[in-house]
C-alpha cells in the first residue's frame, strides 16, 4: 500500500511539474510580448509550429493577442510565471515526499475549483469538465493521503506508550 501511495504522489508531482514548465514557457512568451507586435509574434509561432493559420480559433487567439497592451500583457506573463512557480514548488515537494507539500497540494488545488466550476457553467466543454473532475480526484486522493499518514503515526504514538 506504501509504494502504490509514494507512485500516487510521484505521478501527481510529475503533472504537477509539467504544468510548471508548461506555464513557464507561456510566461516567458507573454513577457517577450511586450513592447512588440504580438499578433505577428503569435503568426511567427503558429507558422514554426505548422498550424493550421486559418482555424477559427487562430483568428480568435490573434485577434485578442492583438489587443492587449504592454502593461496588461506584463501582468499576465509575471501572472503566468508565478503559477508556474507555485506548481513547481508543489511537484519537487511532492517528488520528495514531504509532508507539507500533500497539503499545500491539496489548499491550492481546491482553491481552483471554484474558479473551474464558473468556467465549465459559463462556457462548458468536455476538456474543462476532465480538468476538474482530475482536480477532484487529486484533492479526494491527498485528502485520503494524509489522513492514511495521520492514522499511521497515531498508532506508532500509540504503541510507543505501551
């Protein structure tokens, strides 16, 4: 039971790391945004990354793009970054097994749910309904975590006495 839990934490650290990086790399692109023409920049990628540059969703994307100014897009990039620093404290706290990071893990992620349940109301999609239902089952398994690690160690207290 002790290893299967250590994997539940490791994979969960893992995602965890890789929303990090994924994050940093949007941070790091809205801030190299500022001060330039970010729907060309958005074009530049788009062409790079060969997608399709007359879906819908392109012309959505680019069109917001082009209306954010420099303030606005700072604000968003040092946003971005600081998630991404709090999911990568999460993931190596959770990678290390420590005790603190299941429960920062567990605060932060509920924290989100509201957010994510206005969002799935607002404008439902069947990926927005996964994100939160994998948040849940997060939030239920750490729930369950600590609580198996808290019973654990009152027993050993207990039978240290006797």
């Amino acid at each position: 039971m002790a290893r299967e839990t250590h994997r539940g934490l490791q994979l969960i650290g893992v995602l965890k790391l890789l929303k990090a990086a994924s994050l940093f790399v949007v941070g790091v692109g809205l801030l190299s945004l500022i001060h330039r023409d970010a729907a060309e920049a958005v074009r530049r990628w788009i062409t790079f990354f060969r997608l399709d540059a007359h879906t819908h969703l392109i012309d959505e994307l680019i069109a917001k793009v082009a209306g954010i100014n420099p303030q606005t897009m700072r604000r968003l990039g040092i946003g971005t970054l600081g998630y991404a620093s709090v999911f990568a404290i999460e993931g190596v706290g959770l990678l290390l097994a420590k005790t603190w990071a299941e429960y920062m893990t567990t605060g932060v992620t509920i924290s989100f749910l509201p957010i994510e349940v206005y969002e799935l109301i607002g404008h439902p999609s069947a990926a927005k309904a996964l994100v939160m239902l994998i948040n849940v089952a997060v939030v239920i398994y750490l729930v369950l975590e600590i609580r198996r690690r808290r019973a654990s160690e009152q027993l050993r207290a207990e039978s240290r006495v006797y």
